[in-house]
C-alpha cells in the first residue's frame, strides 16, 4: 500500500486553489530529486502520470550572462510544464522565458542578461489529469562591479561586498591592465611556471626573456611555497596536471586531480583574467564545460575558434590552481591527407602540407593519439612543412579513420588494410617491404612554393614598415584638473592583517586609497553605458558624504541646457539625458575633491536591414550537392556591431566547408561543395549594444537518392523465375523518384549485368532468365531527377529452383597430432553430381558426445584437401568428418576419421624464462615461480644448499608450474634453491638464490678528523648489519651553510672511512652516514658540525644580563562587529579583527548558541580577520552574534545585532 498525503506542493501555471484539496499517492522517480504525486490510485491503461527523463541542473554564472535551465518531461496525456521561483514572481517576459521544442521535447527556461536579484531556488512543475511532478534547481550569480540602485555603502562594506571576486592571481583583464615598466615580467611567467613541468622551464625562460636561472629558481620556490599555503585552505591534494590540448573531436581539454576539501567550494574558469561561464551538463550548448570523473576534473571547450587562443586559469574560490596558456597558430593544410589502401604486412603513409612550418603535429587513429615508437614514425621534413605518418607492417585492425591536427585545423582518411590472398591460409605473411599510400604529388615541389610565398610575405611586410615615417612626438594637451589643498600624511597605521581598503570595480575606475574619515569618498562610481537616439538617460555618482562636485565632458567643465540638466539628491549626483543626440558622446567625469570618476557614454540605434535587401534575402535558395551556396545580406556600418549566422538554431562556425566574410558595410556566407546536410534555415543576426535584429532564408541542397531501403524480399523462386521485392529509400534527395535500376551476378562470377528498369511507383522485378541450380545475387538503384543513387544489394544469393548437393569426400586421415593441433588430409568426393566442388566443410566431435561441430563456415570453404585443426582441448580424443561444398550447399558429411587424442609427443623437460637471483623483506612471505615444460609430466623436487627443504617451507605444484612458498621468511631462510623436473626422457635442473633481508642499522658514530688542509677524514662505526649481510654498503651525504642542499659525495663503499676535498674555510659542512642493502636506506647517522662555527670564541659578557622580550599577551579586538540589516534572501557578510599570542581560539554564537559546526554558515579565520558568510539570510538567522576570542591569557569578546527585514 502506497502512503497517501495531501498536494501541498507550489502549483504551477493553471493550478488553483482545488488542486491542494487533492489526495495524492507518493511515487518514487528514476531520477534523483524528483518528486511525483499521483491523483488517481489506479491508472487507465495507456495513461500515465508525468516524470523528468532530464532534469534541470544548478547553475553558477555571472552576471549579464545567459542563463537557462533544460528539462525534459514523460507522460499520457502529454504533461504541461510551468516554472516558478521561491522569493519573486516569473511572469516578466523581459526577464523570463519558457519554450519547448518539439523536435528534441526540451522545455528551456531562459534568462537573458542574468542579475543578482534573480539568484535563487527554482521549481519546474509537470502536470497532468493523472498527477504531477516537481523538482527544484538553484540558480547563483556572481555579482561584478558597483551597483548604482544599492543603498549607500561605506568604503569597508564596499570592500566587504566585493571580497568574493577579488582575485589573488596577478593576470589581470585588458581594461585592467597598467602600463608595463621596462625590464617588467609579464605575471603570466609565474603564473606559468607554478603549474609547469621542470622540462618545461627552460623553454618558459627563453620565451619571455629571463636568462637569470638561479634568481628565477630562488623566486620560483618562494611562490610555490605561498601558493601552496593558500590552496591549503580549500584543497587537500594536486596531482596529474595536464595542459591544454586539442583532441581528434575538435574540442580543446585540461585535466587536473583535485580534492577538494569541501565539494560546496566554487571553482570559477578565467580567460585573460576575464571570468567566463561553464556548464556541468552533460551535452549542453555552452561553449565551456566541466565533466567530473572521480577526483579528476576535465574542463572542455567546443567549437574552437582562433580567438579561443588566450590564457586559462582554474581557481577554487580565489586561489589559483592552475594555469595553462592556450596557442592557436594560424594555420591550413595545404595538401591534407588522402585514403590509404594497403595491403597486410605493408607499411602504410599518411602525408600532408601546411601553410607555415610547424616543428610537430598532433596525429590520432581512431580517436586514440599516436606517438612515436614500434608501430608508428612521425616524420617531419626539414622546412617544418611536410609531414608524415608511416603505420608500419599494418595488419586487418589496424582499419580505421586517420587524422591529423594542427592547431585547431584537422584532416582525416581511412586506411584500409586488405587481407594478403597470396598467403596459405592459417600461416603468417612475409613482412613487405613495399609502402602504400602517399599523396600522390610532388609534396616537396609544393612545400618549396609555400615557403616561398611566406618569404615574399615577409619581405613585403619589412618594405611597408620601412615606407611608414616615423611618428611625430605628441604635444602636450592642456587639461584642466582640479587641484584641491594636499592634506597632511596620515600617521602609520598599525601592522594588522585586515581587509584593504582599496577597490577596483570593473568597469569603473578605482578610488583612490581610502582617506580619513572627515574626508569625501567615492562610493558608487561612473562606468560606460550606451543610450538609444530619442531616449532619456543618466549618470549617478554616489559619495559617502553631502559635498559639492563638478562635471565634465571630454575634459570641458559641463553646465547645465540644451537638453542636459545636473542635479544634486544629499549624497547623490545626477546628470541627465533628456532626449539622447550623437552629440550627447562622449567620455564624462565626475570630480569632486581629490575624487574622481569617469565613464563613457555612447549613442547610437538599434541595427536594421533595408527592406528591398531584406525581401530578397528570405527569398529560398536551391542548389545541388557539390555547388557552392552563398547567403549576402548589406547593412549599414555600425561601431561595435556583432554579426552572427545560424543554421536551424545552431551557430554556423568559419571552418571546414563553411566560408564567413565580415566587411565593414555587409557579410556573406559561403556553403563549398553543399551536402544534403547542410540545407536547413539560415538566420543571420545583427547584435549591437543596442538591440538585435535578424532575418532568415531557407537553403534547398538537391542529391541523388539514397539506397533503397531493405531488405530484399524473394516472393518467388522456381527453375525459370525469380521475383525479389524491396522498400523506397528514405531520402529521395529532394526530388521524385523516376525509376528503380536493377542489376545481377551470377554466383562466383565477378561481373554484373543490368537487367533493367521498373517505374518509380513499383517495388518488384522479375528475373525470366535464370538457370536452374544456380544462385544470383541482386543490386537495386534508385534514380531521380539528379542521376542514379547508392545500390541495396541481396544480403544472400538466390537460387533458382531446388538444390543440387555433392557427394561425400573420403574419410579423413591423421598426418600428425600434438596437445594445440591435429593435421587432417581427405580425398575429393567420387560423385559430385554434376556440380563442381568449390570446397570444403570440416566438422569435428567429442568422445562421448553426439554433437558435430562446424569449423569453418559454408561461405568460407576450405580450398585444400588437407587441414590443420587447431581448435582442440589438450588431452581430449576427437574424431573428424568432411562435407564438400559447390553452388547449392554442403553435400553429404564423409565417414568419421579414427579417434585421435590430443596431446604433445615425449620430451625432456625444460624451464621457461626463471629468475635467479630474489631478494624478500625478513618476516614477509617468499614465493618462487617455476614455470615448466616436459611430456609425459615430470616429477618435481626442491632442495635448498643441495639438502631437503625443512618442514615450514611449502611446495605448491601445479599443471606447467612450481612455487616454492616460505610463509614468514627469516635470514636463516637466505640460501640456493634448485629444483630439479624429471621424467622418462631426461630431468633439467634450475638453482635460486633468495636473500632474505631487512632494511639496515644505522651506522655508529661519525668522527670528524682534518690531516691536511682541505681535506676531512671521516670515520665512523659499522652498522650491526654489516656481519650479518654481505651486500651492505655505505652511502655519504654532505651540506655546507652555502648551498644548504644535500649530496651525495661517496657511494658503494665497503669501508668504514671516507676522505672528502675540497672543504673550504668559513663555511659550516655536516655530513650523513647511511647503510645501504638490497632493501633500501638505514635513518642517517649525523655528523658534528665542521667548519667555522667549531672554532668560535665565546664572549664574556662581564655579568651585563641580556634583557628577555616577551610577545605573549592575551586577545583583544581590533576592529569590532558592525550592524546588519540584510532583506531576506540576501546575504551576510560580517567580519572582525582579533589579535592575541599564543593565538586565540576564535568561537561564534547566536543568541549565546555555538554555530560553529552549523553547515549553515562559512566561517573563516585568516591571521586573526574572522569572517562569518551567509548566503541566503532568514528569517530565524535574525538575533545577536558574538565572537569570543579565548587564549592562556584571557578572554575578549564583541557583538552585533542581525535584524532580517521582510
């Protein structure tokens, strides 16, 4: 029984209030996170209550992005689908959007332009007569930037709001960037390096200039030390960084083993400091994506493009974790790569031409990355543009699609590998040593002619550069500035680890540094907005206090008239647009003090298309495959005008066969050599900061017809008739069918003959003149108006009339025999009836069984009157029988062969690839492996120093193999082990040595001893192994106060003293002694210090006592709680400071109760700034906050007042 509760559930668009009166039935999904209500307890037949096959997924994205959940519905009758959101409304159409498309049954959920009020949880109701289901998804935005329509903000809560996009990588956006002093590096250098592999240091320098290795080391270490320090706090380990690459997909990846130490950590994807959107779902639309498989995250972009090339960057809230740096050469191929046929055991070549030279390539077969080695070279030749790819001694799976990448420009071709008909069938081929494939032309000629070009290019470039004069030196513009009274230096603040009190918002300009507190303060500054021609508009600029300022426009002080009016609101400035004209453009700035402010305003209209160009732009267009179609559509030029081209809702990328040409005044799109694919709907877009606007046509591509669809059906067969039946194709290439064509072969014949034709609206044909016992297969076409299209062939042939079967062959004799194979020979059969034999089946059984088994097929004859049967089990009888094969079938099975059993002749036993020398951890368990060979089956025997084995030692043998297994090995176990396998043909013997070990003491001692200057003598104890293992010997290891890095100076020394040189005076050395054996390294044995610190003076101090300074203090709070009053829904950032040694113990209360570990809040504690984050304020969140900062010393705390408005 089903557990009934009322529909309370949120309703959707068309439910009222009846609807929570229902009784509803619980169902479970198959779909985590939905929930479904049944109203009915039994459902009609045929009908069902809706349920998600796809439900919508969490979406985190910044703001002014796209953004749109997908969900996918089942249920009979159809299921209507409505969304809603916890805290607004949805039913604003210029902010929300539903739509189905009932190609792919997708109901989206869109966003255009996505704010931060629209963060919050959704729901997307599927209802029908018979039930409904619900599932929620939450949508988060990440705020960028002041907001004009925000209360008035001090600077630290300015600062507080924007913590959660402050980034700690130095890569900042273009529109952030300062001008780069002489000798600066750029950060992406480090940046690069922290995540590089040490091979690839080298390259790195000369790339970016930097020539001092060791100063770039030292620096290096320094960073990768605060880096780490800081990943700390949100990532437990990092591990298998893979850089950015281009797969055989055409997408673009990085990998990168992460775990994460909370999964409720946001990751955030940056292009060249810009933060750009990325999707988790599966097969979505957006461009980027991240796909989590284990710990590792595989981060992927499609539809490359060259403006895709930039510099990657991953981060776990804002710490960096990785950095990749993305390069796109502008390349082609020249000549691309062509199929390959070859023939087995040949070496097949894939070759092309590119455009520029390349030093390396990337090839892939099927799907897979191809590298150098034994199966394949890559070869390049030496101007870089040839390349080549040599698949050598191919064999049948080595078939396939071959690509090669270069950039994010690819090429692809079969290699098909055919079967050698001159080799003996079961036995292996000759390695050829011929090379198929090739392109076919003189690759040399053509590389020579493009680097010709390019070295024409160049010269052409240098000729212009050298005709530019040079350019004049700017005069110096006059710019009147408000200068105010310079005030006084503030006094030093104390060294306290708080949050800076400098913003930079994108996009406006940064503040300066946050001056005293009597002093004016930009708290909501101007940034670039673009106004509609014969709209209203406005700039708003913000202070922290009620005080004058002064407008300007294009540096010119600005008054109030002709259409502009200036007003002032106590902390608020105002300048507005009345009606907006093209003289209205500009670059206005705000000044008030040391303050100032700027932002560009720009007016223009929203794009249009002339009508006549429109009209005949929608017009259809018609073409066959293989002709070129182009779409042109002429506009009026615009600043900052977009132009984007679609296919049936998809965007067309310039590529492969697609052609886009973008001028200044129109745009073309170019279809090269159309496919029935690519017609469809063409929409091209005009997209301007002021609107959009679009038209479409329709493209019409005409081919010849598919194959007719199978398969071919026989109606009749008699001696002289037969008639076969076939369906329509399913593409008809856009045009009629006019005829269907057919041809036939007869049986083992190679030729086809046309029989005739039948008219487009029939299906059947029958063939009159056939001979009787003969089979014929068939080949249909279809044919319209654009020619004949691709044949349907009989999938087997046909005969006409009965069957005419051979007679049985002799009976099979054995020629030899052994355990993996049994050689047969027969002879033909003395009646064949009439028909040729073209074969033969073979067939075996089983001693005590009644079943034949086929070895070979009907259709895969055997040619030869003999057979070697490999398909045998050791030790088995088997007994054979032959049937011969000719037109019509096999014919009648010969008498069965004697029984023959399966199994080798005698022959002396031998071992097969032994290890003779095993080392084995002391109190862990020995095992050794024999394997061997002997007929009959030898008889084992173990000895260990040529003596019984004790009793604790084990022998397990086993068919083909021998283990000698000591359960906890001892030293006393370390011996030569032989065995010894003997049978009625002779015996072979095999001797072992196992060590059985431990890892080694640690030496004794270390004297230190100089006999000569420069010269140290060191000595020390043996380790109490050294009797026990002859294999032990010693290892020294020295450090100076210089480098401070260890290294080995002596190894492999069987003494227990060493000479070191080259000890230098004024510097500190210590030394290390280890043992070393078979098992690996003893704890080092330390020397006493050498060097300049062994001869130092002491100093009297003359009874003066040293005076002891004391850090310890009990906690104290900096900078206190302040007052809250967030709407609900909001979040909550409160943040204090604490200082105290030893450092204190930092607790948070609400209404005196601990919330510590309340998942609820983010609480951090950063060298004493004490953060609290919600993210979605409540109701009950309301009450008193406290933090109590407790250490030895004693206790301080602050508090604050969280009021949650409605």
């Amino acid at each position: 029984m089903f557990k009934r509760s009322k529909v309370t559930d949120g309703t959707g668009t068309g439910q009222g209030a009846a609807a929570e009166n229902e009784v509803g039935i619980r169902k479970k999904s198959r779909v985590p996170g939905v929930m479904i209500t049944q109203f009915i307890e039994t459902l009609p037949e045929g009908k069902s209550h809706p349920d998600f096959t796809r439900k919508p997924i969490a979406l985190t994205i910044q703001e002014g992005k796209f953004a749109f959940f997908k969900a996918i519905v089942t249920g009979e009758p159809k299921p209507t689908v409505a969304w809603s959101r916890n805290n607004g409304d949805v039913s604003d159409t210029s902010k929300y959007q539903s739509k189905y498309d009932a190609n792919s049954n997708e109901h989206t959920f869109e966003m255009p332009n996505v704010t931060a009020a629209q963060a919050d949880t959704y729901k997307c109701f599927a209802t029908n007569e018979f039930g409904q289901a619900v599932v929620t998804v939450v949508l988060n935005v990440i705020e960028v930037g002041y907001k004009k329509n925000k209360p008035q903000q001090t600077v630290k809560e300015a600062i507080s709001g924007f913590k959660k996009v402050l980034r700690k990588s130095k890569v900042r956006p273009k529109s952030e960037q300062t001008e780069k002093k002489d000798g600066e590096l750029d950060p992406k250098f480090w940046e690069l390096l922290l995540s590089a592999d040490k091979k690839d240091y080298e390259r790195l320098c000369a790339e970016y200039g930097v020539t001092d290795f060791r100063w770039m080391l030292k620096k290096l270490n320094e960073m990768k030390k605060e880096r780490e320090e800081e990943q700390a706090e949100f990532v437990r380990n990092i591990s298998s960084l893979r850089h950015i690459r281009v797969n055989v997909d055409g997408t673009a990846s990085f990998e990168i083993d992460m775990d994460l130490i909370e999964q409720s950590h946001s990751i955030f994807l940056y292009k060249d400091g810009e933060m750009i959107p990325y999707t988790k779902e599966l097969g979505n639309t957006m461009k980027h994506s991240l796909r989590k498989v284990g710990r590792k995250y595989i981060f992927s972009m499609r539809d490359l493009r060259p403006e895709d090339g930039g510099f990657y960057q991953l981060d776990v809230e804002n710490v960096n974790i990785f950095s990749t740096d993305f390069k796109i050469p502008m390349v082609d191929f020249v000549v691309k790569i062509q199929e390959v046929k070859a023939q087995e055991r040949e070496d097949a070549v894939f070759e092309c031409v590119l455009s520029i030279p390349l030093a390396k390539i990337s090839w892939f077969g099927k799907n897979l990355p191809l590298e150098q080695g034994d199966k394949y070279d890559i070869e390049v030749s030496e101007d870089k543009h040839i390349h080549r790819l040599v698949v050598k001694d191919c064999i049948v799976i080595d078939k396939g699609i071959y690509s090669a990448c270069a950039g994010i420009q690819s090429c692809n071709a079969w290699l098909v590998v055919e079967a050698d008909k001159d080799t003996d069938k079961g036995k292996k081929s000759v390695r050829k040593t011929t090379k198929a494939g090739g392109s076919g032309i003189n690759l040399q000629k053509v590389a020579q002619e493009q680097h010709e070009k390019l070295e024409k290019q160049k010269e052409e470039l240098k000729e212009q550069i050298k005709a530019v004069p040079p350019p004049e030196p700017p005069k110096p513009i006059q710019e009147m500035t408000v200068k105010p009274e310079p005030a006084p230096a503030p006094a030093p603040a104390p060294a306290i680890n708080v949050q800076e009190t400098t913003v930079k918002p994108e996009p406006a300009p940064a503040p300066a540094p946050a001056p005293a507190i009597n002093e004016s303060v930009i708290t909501c500054g101007l940034s670039d907005i673009y106004c509609l021609r014969g709209k209203s508009a406005e700039l708003k600029v913000t202070m922290n206090m009620d005080c004058a300022g002064t407008w300007f426009k294009d540096g010119q002080p600005l008054s109030a008239g002709a259409g502009i009016s200036i007003s002032k609101d106590s902390t608020s400035h105002m300048l507005t647009f009345k009606n907006c004209q093209d003289d209205n453009s500009g670059v206005y700035r705000f000044v008030s003090g040391d303050q100032s402010t700027q932002g560009k305003v720009t007016v223009g209209d929203v794009p249009e298309f002339d009508p006549d160009d429109l009209h005949k732009f929608c017009k259809p267009l018609t073409v066959r495959v293989g002709q070129n179609a182009t779409f042109k559509m002429p506009f009026a030029p615009q600043e900052a005008l977009i132009v984007n081209w679609s296919k049936n809702g998809t965007d067309v990328k310039d590529g492969g066969g697609v052609k886009i040409v973008r001028e200044p005044n129109h745009s073309r799109l170019l279809f090269r050599d159309c496919l029935r694919g690519d017609a469809g709907e063409i929409t091209i877009q005009l997209k301007t900061p002021f609107g959009a606007a679009e038209a479409t046509s329709q493209l019409f591509v005409l081919d010849r017809p598919g194959p007719p669809e199978g398969p071919v059906e026989t109606l009749e067969t008699t001696t002289s008739l037969i008639e076969i039946e076939w369906k329509p194709p399913k593409d008809n290439g856009g045009c009629p069918i006019t005829n269907y064509v057919i041809e036939r072969q007869q049986e083992g014949h190679s030729l086809w003959t046309k029989l005739g034709h039948v008219s487009g609206d029939k299906t059947t044909f029958k063939d009159r003149n056939v001979t009787h016992g003969k089979k014929y297969s068939y080949r249909i076409y279809a044919e319209n108006s654009e020619g004949l299209g691709d044949s349907l062939e009989t999938a087997d042939s046909i005969m006409a009339g009965i069957m005419i079967l051979s007679g049985p062959p002799g009976t099979p004799q054995v020629v030899s025999t052994s355990k993996t194979c049994i050689t047969l020979m027969w002879t033909p059969p003395e009646d064949d009836r009439g028909v040729p034999v073209i074969g033969y089946q073979l067939e075996k059984r089983k001693k005590d069984t009644n079943q034949w088994i086929s070895l070979n097929a009907v259709n895969e004859p055997i040619e030869d009157v003999n057979y070697a049967v490999k398909e045998i089990t050791e030790g088995a009888e088997y007994e054979f029988r032959v049937l011969a094969i000719n037109e019509s079938g096999a014919g009648d099975p010969s008498p069965p062969s004697a029984m023959v059993c399966a199994k080798n002749p005698n022959m002396r036993p031998y071992f097969k690839d032994p290890e003779d020398f095993i080392v084995v951890r002391a109190g862990n368990s020995a095992r050794v492996k024999i394997l061997y060979e002997g007929e009959p089956p030898p008889e084992i025997t173990w000895l260990k120093d040529d003596e019984p084995l004790p009793p604790w030692i084990k022998i397990i043998n086993s068919e083909g193999m021998s283990q000698l297994v000591i359960p906890s090995s001892k030293r006393s176990d370390s011996a030569i082990y032989t065995i010894i396998a003997k049978n009625s043909v002779g015996q072979a013997s095999f001797d072992v040595e196992v060590r059985v070990t431990d890892e080694p003491k640690s030496p004794g001692p270390v004297e230190l001893e100089q006999t000569v200057h420069g010269k140290v003598v060191i000595t020390w104890v043996p380790s109490p192994d050294q009797e026990l293992d002859d294999r032990l010997y010693y290892t020294v290891a020295q450090r100076d106060s210089n480098t401070r890095v260890w290294k080995t100076v002596a190894d492999r020394l069987s003494t227990n003293t060493h000479t070191v040189n080259n000890i230098l005076p004024g510097l500190e050395y210590h030394f290390r002694i280890f043992a070393k054996n078979d098992m690996g390294l003893s704890d080092p044995s330390q020397s006493p210090t050498w060097g300049m610190n062994s001869n130092r003076v002491p100093i009297t101090y003359n009874g003066i006592n040293s005076t002891h300074i004391s850090f310890e203090r009990p906690p104290s709070i900096l900078v206190p709680l302040k007052v809250h009053a967030p709407p609900k829904g909001y979040q909550v950032y409160m943040t204090c400071a604490v200082r105290g040694f030893p450092t204190p113990t930092v607790s948070w209360f609400l209404n005196d109760q601990c919330i510590n570990s309340d998942s609820n809040y983010y609480i951090t504690n950063s060298f004493g700034v004490c953060c609290m984050y919600i993210l979605r304020v409540r109701q009950k969140d309301s009450g008193e906050y406290k933090v109590v900062a407790v250490n030895s010393f004693g206790k301080a705390e602050c508090s604050t007042k969280l009021i949650v408005k409605e």
